[in-house]
C-alpha cells in the first residue's frame, strides 16, 4: 500500500508540473524573429511567422488567416520602428488580447531622409549587438507568459544572447583588417544602415529604407555618379528583393556581383541563412569577401 500510494504521488506531482507548464503559441512578425523566438523558446514555444522565408515584411498584406492567427496567440512577438506598417490594422481586427512584445525596445536608433521626410530607420537586427537586445526583449516576454518555465527558458535564452555577443565580436574583427577605403559596396535598398555604423561599411542604395520607395531617374543618376567617384567595386542583390534595378546601376558603373544578402528574411529551410546566427554571418562573409 505504502508503494502504491507513493507512485500515485509522484504521479500527480508530475501531472501538476505538467498542468502548471505550457506551450506558448507564438506568432512573429518575420522569419528572423520567429527564428529569435524558437532559438530562445525552444520545446516551451509553438512559433507561427507571418512573413515566412524570403518574404518582404514592407509588403506584405495580411490574411483572414493571418487575423485567426493572432486572435490565438499568447504572444505577439514585432520589431517596432515603423517597420510593420499593416501591424496595428491586423492586431486591432483580430481581436488579439495576449501579450504584445517588441523586440527593438531599448535600441539606439538612427534616422535618414526618405522622400524629402526624417524616418527612422527600422533594420536595428542587422548590428549583432542590436540581435543581443531583441533576443533579451524576446526572453522577457516569454518568461512573463510561462513563468513556470522560467529557469529553462533562462537557461537557452542566455546561451542565445552570448552567442550574438561574440556573433558582434567577431564581426568588428572580422572587418578591422579592411581598409576603410574598401568597405564600400552597393545594395539593392537602405537596409544595412545598422550594419554600416557597427562595423565600419559604406552601403549606397538606390531605394530608401522601404522596398516600396523608388528611386527617381535623377537619384539613379546621382547614385551612377557616386559609385563611380567612390569607386565602389561590387555590387549584392537581397534575397527578398527584385534585382533588376540595382543590376541595371552595376552594369552602368562596372561593378561586379558579389552575391546574395540577407538583410530582413531568411532562406527557406535547409538553406546557407535558415537562422538568423548563419544569415548575419553569411552577410559578414560575403561582404568581407568581397574586399579582398
């Protein structure tokens, strides 16, 4: 009797860690923050992302679909800063009553011209150190939501952000070698705004912080001219982004492709940037490469 009543209470004793535990349904604004949010969460979290793999986050028009999404989710997971224009229409029309966690809170933001207005640049995860606040914004929002799984989540959110700490490290370093005359490149928009200012690279863009901004003939122009008076060498398409502009002032200036970039969405799963640690690194690689 003895026995048995002691299996039956070590087996409700599991039950209630089992009841008191839980999956948090998360839904994330974008393929790097999902990928934040599941490097951190781990078992505890069920991640759902609206814009997936290769997917523009400026462009996207949510869905019914989208909208039931987030009228189940524990955890709303967004990078702020103007970046999710449609945001706030989704959230108020799915009736979503969770938790709402921004990611970029606490960044040090810079500002640029976009058509004749001051905006604020939104791309803060492309400096890794920037990476290292989201991912710690990212714990505290799902600690608040599970506290139960407090020490677990804990344990794989500090890993994650040690990991984006020397992600950040390495990357000074592995720039410090080029000479300054060299890190200039030209991409297909004004995505790496945060990347320039971390780790010392010149990027000239035709299109302004939103893929939906485009460029004059004139600004076309005014950029055919700079490249050439910097002499700017190579020129990067963006895998979520039509490259035809930007081949068209490459070939107009002599600059040759030096590959893909991943500024604001992964590769498809399986992929060299299925996670936003191996897509920050392929950025810095590729780009180094280039000024060899």
């Amino acid at each position: 009797m003895k026995r048995t009543g002691l299996i039956l209470a070590l087996a409700l004793g599991l039950a209630a860690q089992g009841a008191m535990a839980k999956t948090i349904n998360v839904v994330a604004s974008f393929s790097i923050l999902g990928d934040m949010t599941q490097q951190i969460g781990g078992d505890h979290v069920h991640v759902t992302t609206l814009v997936g793999p290769d997917g523009d986050p400026h462009t996207f028009e949510p869905s019914a679909k989208d909208s039931a999404l987030l009228n189940n989710a524990d955890v709303v997971v967004v990078n702020g800063l103007g970046l999710e224009g449609w945001l706030d229409r989704l959230v108020k029309a799915s009736g979503f009553k969770g938790q709402l966690v921004v990611a970029s809170t606490g960044v040090s933001t810079h500002s640029l011209e976009e058509d004749g207005a001051t905006v604020t640049d939104p791309h803060a995860w492309n400096s890794a150190a920037n990476g290292a606040l989201y991912a710690k914004n990212i714990l505290a929002g799902l600690v608040k939501a599970d506290p139960a799984d407090e020490a677990a989540l804990n344990a794989s959110g500090q890993r994650y952000i040690g990991q984006l700490e020397q992600l950040d490290s390495w990357a000074k370093s592995r720039f410090s070698a080029v000479p300054q005359a060299k890190r200039k490149v030209l991409t297909s928009h004004d995505a790496f705004g945060y990347f320039g200012r971390a780790y010392g690279v010149d990027f000239i863009a035709p299109q302004g912080y939103s893929s939906e901004s485009e460029a004059s003939a004139a600004q076309v122009a005014a950029i055919i001219k700079q490249i050439k008076a910097d002499g700017v060498k190579v020129w990067f398409m963006e895998n979520q982004l039509d490259p035809r502009l930007v081949k068209q002032i490459a070939s107009a200036t002599g600059a040759q492709p030096g590959g893909e970039l991943y500024p604001e969405a992964l590769s498809a799963k399986g992929g060299v940037a299925d996670t936003y640690l191996k897509a920050f690194r392929h950025n810095v690689e590729t780009i180094f490469n280039s000024m060899k």
